[in-house]
C-alpha cells in the first residue's frame, strides 16, 4: 500500500510540473488494483488551480523578503560607518582648524563616489564577465528595474539588483573615503574631488571587478575577500601613502606639536565605525542566514582581540594603554577581519584580530618612520597593515583543520600564495594609478594649498566656517 501510495504522488507531480495554464488539465495514470493485478485502472485526476499555482512558483525565483530587508538594513549600516563614523574619526583626530575640512572631505568624497557608480562604475564593476573590467551594458543604470534581480550565492533565493547596487556603492564611498586621511590639513578640496574621480575609475573599478566580478583574474584565482581586505583597506591605504609622499608633509611635522583636538569624537566615530561594520561584513554574505553569522561573530571577536592586543602593546612598551591606542585597536580589528569573516572560525578570527592589534601598532610607530612619510591619520599603518596580515592569514585560518569553511582538501600554502598575489595586484596596480593620478591633479589644479592657508586652517580658507564658535 506503501507503494502505491508513493508512486501516486510521484506521478501526480510529475504530471503537473511546469503547468502554468488558467485551466489546469486532467491527467490520466494507470494504477494497478489488489484484486486484479493483470488489469490497470485509468483514474483521470485535475489538479486544482491551488495545486498548479504552487507548483508553477516553486520553479520561478522570487524575492526573499527577509534577505531583502537585511540588505537594506545593511547598506544603511555601512552609511554609518562613513557619516558620521569615519568622518568623526578622522575629525578628532586632526587640529580643531581643520575639523570641519575633514568632515566635509569625507562627506563629499561619498556623495560624489555614490553617484560616479550609479553612472558608470556599476556596470564596469559588475556589468559583464571579464579579466580585469566589466562591460558598459549598465551604463546609467540601463536595463535596471524594481523587479531585476541580483544574484546571490545560491540558486533559488534573490534580492532586487537596486539594493545590491545601494549596498556595493556604499563600500566603493568608502574606499574613496578612507584616503582622505592620510593628506588631511594640507590638500586642496577641489584636488580631493578630481584625484577621487581618476582614481575610482581607474583603480577601485579594476580591483574590484578582479576580486568580485564576474570572470574577474582574482576571483577566478580562488582569492579569498569576504568583504573588502584588499578591494578596499589595502587599495586605499596604497593611494593614501602616495599621496602622502606627493602632498608633503605638513608644515611643522616633526617639530610642532600635531595632538588630536578631540579624543572624544575619535572614540565615538571609532564606536559607529564597529557598529557599522556588522553591516559590512555580515552583509556581504547577502543572505540573511548562517553565513551572515558567522562574519556577525567574527567581526565581534577579532576587533575585540585587536582592542586588547594593542592596548596590551602599549603597556608594555610605553607603560600607558591610551584611549587612542584602543579606537585604533577596533579598527586595526575590523579591517584585519574584513576578507576573513565569512571564511574563517571564530577561535581563527581572535587570533586575526590579536595579529591586527600587535602589528598594525608597528605599523603606526615604526614602520612609519620608516617610510618618512606624513601619513596623517596612519591610513597605511593601520588599513594596509590590517589589510594584509587579514588577507595573509585568511589563506591559514580558513582551512578546515582550524576551524574554517574551507574543503576537506583545502591547502593552506596554496590558498596563502593565491592571496600574497592578491595583495600585490592591489598594491602595485593601486600605487601606480594613485601616482598618476597626483601628477594629473598637480599640473591641473595643485595638490596643496599655500602656507599662509595651511597655517590659519582648512575650515575658514576652504569652507568659510569654524567648528567651534568660541
């Protein structure tokens, strides 16, 4: 009887899959009897029009509603993370004269990047397959709709391509962003906006495509970056240490006293930029599933590590942990986890974020001056050093053995060799487009603005307002 029943069903809905007619059809199988065997009986069966509907919609993707919300939810945490977040963190950081130049500077560089990719930069990063660069099949956003849908990793669920397009613009705003930092009180706004320009088109584009895209070298690869560790941290700490170079320092470096005017709005722009930043690593899972915990998770613990990794150096080494010391200690973290949060165990994200802490201290002290460049806000220090310990150790800590998501024949100096070549696309290709970029910058406009000027401060001369009204 079993079986009778089980190749019943089986029939029934193979019979009417696929049916999609306003008139559900009826449909004939011989079912064989108990008590004559030898002799089928024809049952003509017609589904209901509930049956077919069901049927008809289970083979058609739809919106997830739920995935949907959380993007939305998502974009709108990475907005944070750069206004106010990034803004209020650099803020702090400069003299109170240039306060509101930094604020500005951010907040503009993400304006001016958010509508530089609805126009073009969607489709080139995302538009069509391809090595390096995407297509202009999406120029101006052509062909896009309420009811397009953007690929996620599985077949069945989808969320509307408007809001993958709102989320990916947020993470190239604030890649543009984060440069910013590293000439802070000496740049011409107006050189800002034109290098952001150049250098979003011809290096954020590329990169990401290579990484993300569709057929991109990198992706193709097997290069791991959940989130951004080289598309964003280390492409702009590359961009920001050249142009620290061809800045200049600022007048006074060295001798002058450059302290923070605020230590206060550091902590709380340093508070948004980890709140945010669930948002941008658990959402780069676009799905709202285990996956996306998983980077929650990560995301928690390595910036928490990191906090305690570069407090603790601080104690060792000068006998104070300080405050500043600790706001840069979660972003040292954050970034570090960033292209390992959905691939790697939580117990492989403390040890990223320990890894993080300790060396991207050294890499604000002395690898700094090492280098001699005036890297304002220790863009390179903290994002390219973070950046690239997490890609690095992204390739160990994802291996099964050790707690990450990795296949069972997954090879740790394999994927750590696919990841090095990574980091060195970003670095060179980055580099090299920033360098000329300044160049183009400098004969058009001129990168710095006068002494005169940079002694009274951005805020008056650039902007025609103070932060403090005093």
């Amino acid at each position: 009887m079993k079986s009778f029943i089980s190749r019943f069903i089986f029939f029934l809905l193979l019979s009417f899959a696929g049916v999609s007619s306003a008139e559900p059809p009826v449909s004939a199988i011989e079912i064989k009897t108990l008590d004559n065997p030898a002799v089928p009986v024809v049952v003509e069966i017609a589904p209901t029009a509930e049956v077919v509907s069901a049927l008809t919609e289970a083979a058609v993707p739809t919106v997830d509603k739920g995935d949907t919300a959380w993007m939305m939810v998502s974009t709108l945490l990475v907005i944070m993370m750069v206004v106010p977040g990034l803004g209020l963190f650099y803020g702090g950081l400069v003299r109170s004269k240039n306060m509101l130049s930094v604020l500005m500077q951010v907040m503009v560089v993400f304006s001016l990047t958010a509508v530089l990719w609805a126009v073009y930069g969607y489709t080139l990063a995302f538009g069509g397959e391809g090595l390096i660069i995407g297509n202009f099949d999406k120029l101006f956003l052509l062909g896009v709709t309420v009811d397009s849908l953007a690929d996620t990793f599985t077949d069945n669920v989808k969320i509307p391509e408007f809001i993958f397009i709102a989320f990916q613009s947020t993470f190239a705003g604030i890649t543009c962003a984060l440069i910013v930092g590293s000439f802070a009180e000496r740049i011409k706004f107006s050189a800002v906006l034109l290098f952001v320009v150049i250098w979003f088109t011809f290096s954020y584009l590329p990169i990401a495509h290579m990484v993300w895209g569709p057929g991109g070298y990198l992706l193709g690869k097997g290069a791991l970056d959940f989130a951004g560790g080289t598309v964003v941290h280390i492409n702009a700490a590359m961009a920001g240490l050249v142009g620290a170079y061809m800045v200049g320092k600022r007048i006074g470096y060295g001798r002058e006293a450059m302290a923070p005017h605020s230590l206060t709005f550091t902590m709380v722009g340093a508070s948004l930029l980890w709140v945010g930043w669930f948002g941008f690593n658990a959402g780069s899972n676009l799905e709202s599933n285990g996956g996306a915990t998983l980077a929650f998770i990560n995301t928690l613990l390595a910036t928490s590590a990191a906090v305690l990794a570069w407090s603790t150096g601080e104690a060792l080494n000068g006998g104070k942990a300080s405050m500043l010391g600790a706001a840069s200690g979660a972003v040292a973290g954050l970034v570090g986890i960033t292209p390992a949060c959905g691939s790697v165990g939580p117990m492989g994200a403390i040890v990223i974020g320990v890894a993080a802490g300790f060396l991207c201290l050294w890499g604000v002290n002395g690898l700094k001056k090492m280098l001699g460049a005036d890297d304002s806000l220790d863009v390179f220090g903290v994002h390219g050093v973070g950046g690239i310990v997490g890609a690095l150790l992204t390739g160990v800590f994802t291996a099964p053995g050790l707690g990450g998501t990795g296949a069972d024949d997954f090879s740790i100096m394999s994927q750590v060799l696919i990841q090095a070549e990574g980091v060195i696309i970003t670095v060179v290709w980055s580099g090299a487009v920033a360098y000329v970029a300044y160049k183009i910058v400098d004969m058009l406009l001129g990168l710095r603005v006068s002494e005169e000027i940079e002694r009274v401060g951005l805020d008056v001369s650039s902007h025609g307002e103070k932060a403090y009204n005093l």
